[in-house]
C-alpha cells in the first residue's frame, strides 16, 4: 500500500533557533529549507502528489501556491530535481492531479487535457490523474431506483469525467507521453462507482482512482469497494483520493485498493482542535503558547488599554521556560499549566483545554518518540507556535502515520 502526499510547499527552516527564534541570516529558503522527506528518516511517504493549481493556479480564479520562481524552477528542472529527490527519497514517485476541489462550483473543469498532459510531462512526473469533476453527493438507495432519479448534474459529472479520460488516453498514446496514466471514477453509490470503473477499464485504464469519497462515511466507502471490487479486471490497480482510514487499510487493500492519498497527519498538528500530535495509539493536543508579536487579537487589547505588552511577554516567556524546566525534570505540572492557563486568559482564549493539556504534559510523549523531530527538537515539538513548530509536528505526525500503515498492514499479513 503507497502513501502519497500532498505537496503545499510545507517546509522547515533547518537553522531555527528555537530559544532565540532566529534564523540563520544566510538563510536562503529555496536552497536550505527541507521538506518531510529530507528531516524525516527514512521519508514518511511513498511518494508526492502536485495538484496544478497549486502550481499554476486556475484561469480567472484561486491563485498558485507557488511563486512565479518556483514555477519556474519546476517547470525547467523537473520535480525530481525540485524536491531534490535525487539527494534523500530516491524511491519516492512524483503523481499529479487537478485539484477537482478548486473547480468544483464551475459548470466544467477548467483546463484543457492538451494543458494537463503538458503540466505532467513539463515536470516528469511518474503518475497523471486524468481531470475530473465531483459529484456532491452520495445515496446508495439510487440503486434500487431507476436511472431517471439520479440527478442530472450527477450523471453529466460522472459521464464528463469518463470523456475527458477517454480523450486523455487518446492524446497520451498520440504523444507517446512518459508517465503512467490514472483515470478518475466518480459515483453516487456502490453500483455507480462500480460502473464507471468498468467503462475506465474498457477505455483501457489499468489505473483507476476512487473520487468524491472524502465526506463518505466508512461503510460507505466499504459497500462501494465491495461493489468495484466485484468489477475490477484482475490487473487493474485502484487509488483511493484523500482518504486515510488506516483501520480499514486492509479492507481497502483487500478490494484492490494499493495506493492512497491525504494531507490529514500533517495538517491536524495545527488545523485540529485536539489531535495535533500523533502517538501508534492515539494523539494528544499541542500547547498552545503563540507569539506576542504578531498577535493581532492582542494588539487590539493592547490598543484598548485592556492588556499590558509586558505582561504579556513576561508570561509567554514563563510558559516556555517553566515547559523546558518541567521536560528536564525541574517544574512540576502545576507550574507550567498555570503559567499557560494564566497566558490563554490573557490573550482571550474561549476554549478551556486545561484537562488536555495536563493530560499531555503528565505523559511527555515526545520524550518517547524515536522519530528524527522528536529526537532533535524534543519538547519543542509540542508547542502550537508559529510555522517552524507546527509543521515539524506536521512531519511526526507523517512518520507515526506512516509506522501506523505498516503496522496495520503487518497484522494482516499475521493474519493470512
Ligand atoms: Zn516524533
């Protein structure tokens, strides 16, 4: 089972002081800052999934992640280069898409399959994911109905997709292209999926993706499998997008399923009220101890004569001090929880996650985290603060999801 992840230009700057918060003046982010599979060893992933978008951004809409220099870097050296998977990673494969997601309120995909075959080849991708167009929407009873109550907008998405994969496979052939072509199916319900499937397979797709399974509860998801599984030519592979249900990684592999994709482990660490940081068992929530400076919410108490700056850093400063004191055996719990309580008060903070955090710090369990983040930056890692933290939190999170693949899927090997 491969593990693909999403590329949003997440990196870390290696020469973060995490005492005095300062970098290194000869910082150059391009060359020096490091991306998961670089800090983490061996890389957490499989491979790399780039959506064009993010790259390019979309004709009259959301614009690219990506500066005008880095497209630019891409596009000339290719992305094996760009992530310089020729120095750590030799064995990741690089995947692209279209990021379904930034189009979906659009009548049509937005970009050509000419423009799509030349963004996969421009950057010598190993895999492209054919344009597709989601379907919003799941409702398994459609099956035992007549085709006629399936919604328009559903059939002329589902029908669009296969087209344009049809066509996509027509023009790969045409131009010989390089990388492994990856069709999209998109469904309603299990017999729907099922059926896309078989017609992807008869354009001649040995690759196909699952779509729109996002918001789909388990069962779900499990019932349409079922359902392809029962179609799938016995060479086809099947992908599942932005899905990481790792309970279920040998149900999924078991249906055919070989290779996956998600920005989940790595976004948690600080989009997620709670699981930001990830253990084999189960997760805890990060401290949140953020910058005076920078804070608006505070600059506008400062402002009004309702805080004082000083306070303010005095206590940030004690949060830090009295954490680093109680990871060497110095301050108590109570310290540190205090000192952290007492600054979330100041700053205005709603949510009370004083129960969390105790139950975090009582554990220390980045003090048992063999990964290479943990192991380097210790207790820091556990501090919701500012990029430099949060995404190297992000990268043990992918390391622990990454040992929670392998051993979901040992189990099953045991139990074979
Ligand atoms: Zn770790």
């Amino acid at each position: 089972m491969q593990f693909y992840f999403p590329d949003s230009q997440d990196q870390v700057d290696p020469s973060f002081d995490f005492v005095t918060e300062r970098r290194s003046i000869h910082r150059v982010r391009q060359r020096d800052d490091r991306y998961a599979h670089e800090i983490i060893e061996p890389p957490p992933y499989d491979g790399l999934l780039i959506s064009k978008p993010i790259v390019d951004g979309l004709p009259g809409g959301t614009a690219a992640k990506y500066t005008e220099a880095q497209r630019n870097r891409l596009y000339r050296g290719g992305a094996r280069r760009f992530f310089r998977l020729d120095q750590r990673g030799e064995g990741l494969r690089i995947m692209g898409d279209c990021g379904a997601f930034t189009y979906v309120r659009e009548h049509k995909p937005v970009y050509t399959v000419e423009e799509v075959l030349d963004f996969y080849e421009e950057c010598g991708l190993d895999l492209g994911i054919t344009m597709d167009h989601l379907i919003f929407g799941y409702d398994a009873e459609l099956d035992t109905k007549s085709a006629s109550d399936v919604p328009e907008d559903w059939r002329f998405r589902q029908d669009l997709t296969i087209d344009l994969a049809a066509e996509f496979l027509r023009l790969h052939r045409v131009r010989k292209c390089r990388f492994e072509p990856m069709a999209v199916a998109h469904g309603w319900s299990p017999l729907s999926y099922a059926g896309a499937v078989t017609r992807l397979q008869s354009i001649g797709y040995r690759r196909i993706a699952l779509g729109g399974m996002v918001p789909l509860k388990t069962p779900d998801i499990l019932d349409s499998l079922k359902e392809v599984s029962v179609a799938l030519d016995p060479d086809v592979e099947l992908h599942l997008l932005g899905i990481t249900r790792t309970a279920h990684v040998q149900d999924f592999a078991g249906f055919g399923v070989t290779s996956f994709d998600s920005t989940s482990p790595f976004r948690q660490a600080f989009m997620d009220e709670r699981d930001n940081y990830y253990t084999l068992d189960g997760s805890f929530v990060a401290l949140r101890i953020p910058q005076v400076d920078g804070n608006t919410r505070l600059r506008r108490l400062v402002t009004a004569g309702l805080a004082d700056q000083r306070s303010a850093r005095r206590l940030e400063r004690d949060c830090l001090g009295r954490l680093r004191s109680y990871d060497e055996g110095g301050a108590g719990v109570e310290a540190v929880l205090d000192a952290i309580l007492e600054y979330a008060e100041l700053l205005g903070t709603s949510k009370d996650l004083s129960t969390e955090y105790r139950r975090t710090l009582e554990a220390k369990p980045w003090q048992q985290c063999p990964c290479t983040v943990c192991r380097k930056i210790g207790v820091e890692v556990i501090v919701f603060r500012g990029a430099d933290r949060n995404r190297r939190r992000g990268f043990h999170n992918l390391a622990v999801f990454s040992e929670r693949l392998r051993r979901e899927l040992e189990r099953a090997d045991t139990r074979v």
